[in-house]
C-alpha cells in the first residue's frame, strides 16, 4: 500500500509509528524501486520509505517552476562550490530522480566496466552477467528508440549536422511508451509514457505487497550486535515541512538507496560504514554546458521528446552530445546575456535548438554534513575536463553550423556568440579556463560510497554489502566506482537487481520464509554467476 501524509491522518499526531519487515529500502528511485519490486516479488515484507512526496500523473502539467520548487531536492538549488559553482539537480518525490529525469536509457559502456573490474578489483561483475539485467529491466520499462516525428526538429537538425560531418548519430533509447513528445520529461511526464520508477517499479512493488511511505525522512541507521537492524526517522510533508511523528522499521536487512548525496549522510548520521574513510569522498559528476544554435526557420523546440539524439563517437575521449530541451522559462537563465541582447536571443526561442555537452569527469569532490542538516558539495572540474568541455563545445557549435544555424549561443565568456568560422576557430585556439563557463551543471553524481575489492579503500564490495556492517546494503549511483560517461538509471537498475539476488540469498540463509522464483532469467543468471566463479 502507498501511505502519504494525508492518507496517514499524521498531522497534529505525536505518537511514534513501529513497524516490522524483513527487509527497508530508502529510497524509491532507481536503485531502490526495482530493489523493491524483486524481492516483494519473492514474498518477502517489504518497506520503502521516501523523504520526497507522492505526485500522481495528473498531478504534473506544465508549470515547471511549480515542478521544480515541488520535486526537486532544494527546490532545484542544490549546488557543487568550485570554480565554476556548478548546479546539481536531483529529484525529491515517490519515484526519485527518474520522475524527472530526462528518461534516456543506456548501458554502461564496455570499457567503462573494464575499468572497474581491473582498477577496482570487481571481477565478479561481468558484462554478460550484467546484459541480463539490462535486457531485463529494458523489457520492463519500455525502452527503445523515439519515432522521429514524435522526437522533433531540434534532434532532426541536429542529426543532420553530424551525418553532414560524417560523424555518427542517432536517436537515443529512452524508457517511454506511446510518448507524444511534449518535451517536459523534467517536470513530471503528464501523460505517464515515461516509465520512471513512480509508474514502473513503485506500482509493481505495491502490487506484490509491498508497503511505501512517502514524506519519511531516515535519520539514522539501527545496528544491533554489530549488523544492520532496521532505521530510523520522521515524517516530515514534503510542502509544508510540518514535522510529524517518529518513525522505527525494525528488520532483517537494510538497503539505503539514497542517493549519492543523501545515502552518505545517512552512514555519516549513524557513524558506521566508515573504516575506509571513504565515505563521501570520491563524488564524481558528469559537467555539463550547453549550445543554442538559431536557425533562419521554425524548429518550435518545446515541440518533441526532450531529450532524443546524440553523438556518441567521442565517448572514448569521455563526451557525449545530447539534444535536449528547455522551457522559455528554463532557458532564459542559461542564457549569458543581458537586457536588451538577452531579449533578443530569447526572442528567438521558435528559431532555436539546444545541445547538451556532457563529460565523464577525471576529478573528484566530496559531500560533507551541513551544520543543522542537508549537505555540502565541493567539486572542482579538472583542467582535463575543461579541455574536453571546450572540445565538446567546438563539435556541437560546428554541427550546428552544419545543421544549418546562423549563429551559436555559448555559455564560454568571451566566445558568448559565434557566427560562422572565424568564431570557431577563435574559440579553438583560446585557452578556456573554468571561471569562463556560465551556467554549468552537474548530472548523475555518483561515487561517494564506492564499490570495491578492498575494504581499506572501498565502502561496499561487489555485492553492494558494506563493508563494515553485515546486513547493510546500498543500491544507487553512490556505489559506482567512476563516473559512466552516459545517463546512469539504467546501470542503477541493473545493479539493483542483481543485488536482489544476493539479499534473497542471506534471507534464505537465514529461513525468513519467501515464495522463491523459478524463472529462465534466474536460471541463465544462476549459471553465469556459477561460470564466473569458476
């Protein structure tokens, strides 16, 4: 059953709510919902608990600062302090950040997971392994390639520049189904086609029985005789901040699936998980800047999916360009200019495109505590980066030229508008530092709880069990040892499930009674765990 705080009566009550599972997850994102899903699926009691609030689909529209300030974590405003500060958003709602996200769908790149398995020690993670999740979690949420009618001009443009150049592009799969391209997929898909967690994994896990609380903020981890016993928290509505009572799960396994931010504050809150001293450290990003390319005709940007075609042929050089989109409202505080110059641009919204370039970043930062609660972010982008950013840069303005633009927004100080190639060349030859950038942001944080072989540098093993706490799993993108270089739900998802099968292992272990499965994906993965093994 879905509890909220207006179907619990909470308000004006002061006794505390005790509860009983075999098994709490926190967190109802990617990591945590299809976590959920699995193991309700095995029979086991399960209790989700979400600080962020329960929005229907009819709730969402298309007033995105109302989105924003409502299921974004700090409505929106949660920053990295650098040079530059770069933005971070996340989600805060039943569904996590996969209810407004931009609904891309990509696996981890071959190369990525040889890096871990060689750097990292995590040989037991395989590639065919990990494929099965993939095609298993790709089956349940839809996800496949956009029609291009429904993908719109703003990524048929942008294809055409590439192939023009002769570099590879295509639309990019994505987890939606029947989508008619509204272009808000950041704001609460209104029609549910995205298949985000609130409208995948949450439903299923309800349906087998398992029990989710919205607007339940988790204190604190409970450990007795030195393994994970349960949590502890609050009620807390997500619009007024009303603090209601006292909440306790007590059971047989605990998974923090908190995010990369929010699941080291939580080990941080309980002093545990921490020999390494690991935990935290390592927070990776994935920076992004932005073109606007304006072209001579109609491209009605807000018309299509917002986020639909790519580059992927630097992938290798850690960058990926992405079309996407942004509402007027949205756009013009990206955009680097002011009074009148501003209104011009913006005056050529119908006229624009948007291309997102994206970097798998080479440095870290750290998430700390806040004094009186939340949490400080410090990340500095590295000068490798920042050449890679300006290469970025140059691809995207020159396929827009080759698209057919007249000009070309950057968000570089001093290369603010560039008009054909003498520009770009001029931009090429600068040496661009990171005080340049204007309206930088930080996607997909990831790595403060690493992944690891060795406890003496790692805070989970592959598993996804801490380290120093039996019975105490964590399941989201803090885990990852590097950054991706692509959209990370579904690697999160796919970890998740796998990290299912160990938890259902130590129930049975431990005879918590559970309906057991006996499936063909169980079978295949059953036997390549055991070929890996051996």
């Amino acid at each position: 059953m879905l509890h909220t705080w207006k179907s619990l009566g909470l308000r004006g009550k002061t006794r505390a709510v005790e509860l009983e599972a075999d098994v709490v997850i926190v967190g109802s994102g990617a990591g945590g919902a299809p976590l959920a899903s699995e193991l309700a699926g095995e029979g086991y009691s399960v209790v989700v608990l979400e600080e962020g609030g329960y929005f229907p689909t009819e709730s969402f529209g298309f007033d995105c600062r109302r989105a924003v300030v409502e299921m974004y974590r700090d409505g929106g405003m949660t920053f990295a302090l650098g040079m530059p500060v770069v933005l971070c958003p996340t989600g805060r709602t039943i569904g996590g950040t996969t209810t407004i996200n931009q609904g891309t769908a990509l696996r981890m790149p071959r190369g990525v997971l040889q890096e871990w398995r060689t750097g990292y020690g995590l040989s037991e993670i395989t590639y065919e392994e990990l494929s099965l999740y993939y095609g298993a979690v790709e089956e349940f949420i839809y996800v496949s390639k956009p029609d291009p009618e429904v993908a719109g001009l703003n990524a048929a443009k942008f294809i055409a520049g590439a192939r023009a150049m002769g570099l590879e592009a295509e639309y990019l799969p994505r987890n939606a189904k029947d989508c008619e391209g509204y272009g808000v997929c950041c704001f609460g898909c209104p029609t549910g086609a995205k298949q985000s967690t609130n409208i995948s994994y949450i439903p299923e896990a309800l349906r087998k029985g398992a029990d989710v609380y919205a607007d339940c903020r988790v204190d604190r981890v409970l450990v007795e005789e030195g393994r994970a016993a349960g949590v502890t928290g609050r009620f807390v509505e997500h619009d007024t901040r009303a603090s209601g009572p006292r909440i306790t799960v007590h059971a047989e396994v605990v998974v923090l699936s908190c995010g990369t931010v929010g699941t080291p504050l939580v080990l941080k809150r309980s002093g545990i998980a921490d020999s390494s001293g690991q935990v935290g450290r390592n927070f990776r990003l994935h920076p992004v800047t932005q073109v606007v390319p304006i072209f001579d005709e109609l491209v009605e940007p807000h018309r299509g999916v917002s986020q639909s075609a790519w580059v992927h042929e630097f992938l290798d050089q850690g960058i990926s360009l992405e079309t996407t989109v942004l509402p007027p409202d949205m756009l013009t505080m990206t955009v680097p200019h002011a009074a009148r110059e501003h209104a011009e641009v913006m005056s050529q919204y119908p006229n624009s495109g948007l291309v997102g370039v994206m970097i798998k970043d080479s440095t870290t930062g750290r998430v700390m505590p806040r004094p009186g609660g939340g949490a400080s972010l410090y990340y500095q982008v590295g000068r490798e980066d920042l050449r890679r950013m300006k290469l970025g840069n140059l691809v995207a303005s020159e396929i827009s030229f080759a698209a057919g633009a007249k000009r070309v927004i950057t968000m570089i100080s001093g290369h603010h508008e560039l008009r054909g190639p003498g520009d770009v060349a001029r931009l090429r030859a600068a040496k661009v530092k990171a005080r340049q950038y204007f309206a930088m942001s930080g996607w997909h944080p990831m790595g403060t709880c690493r992944m690891g072989s060795d406890p003496e540098w790692s805070v989970v093993g592959h598993t996804l069990e801490t380290w120093d706490v039996p019975d105490l799993f964590i399941s989201d993108a803090s885990v990852f040892p590097t950054a991706l270089g692509v959209n990370p739900q579904l690697t999160i998802m796919a970890l998740s499930m796998r990290c299912a099968g160990f938890i259902d292992e130590r129930l049975r272990e431990r005879g918590v009674p559970a309906r057991g499965r006996d499936d063909e994906l169980e079978r295949m993965l059953f036997a390549e765990r055991a070929a890996s093994s051996r």
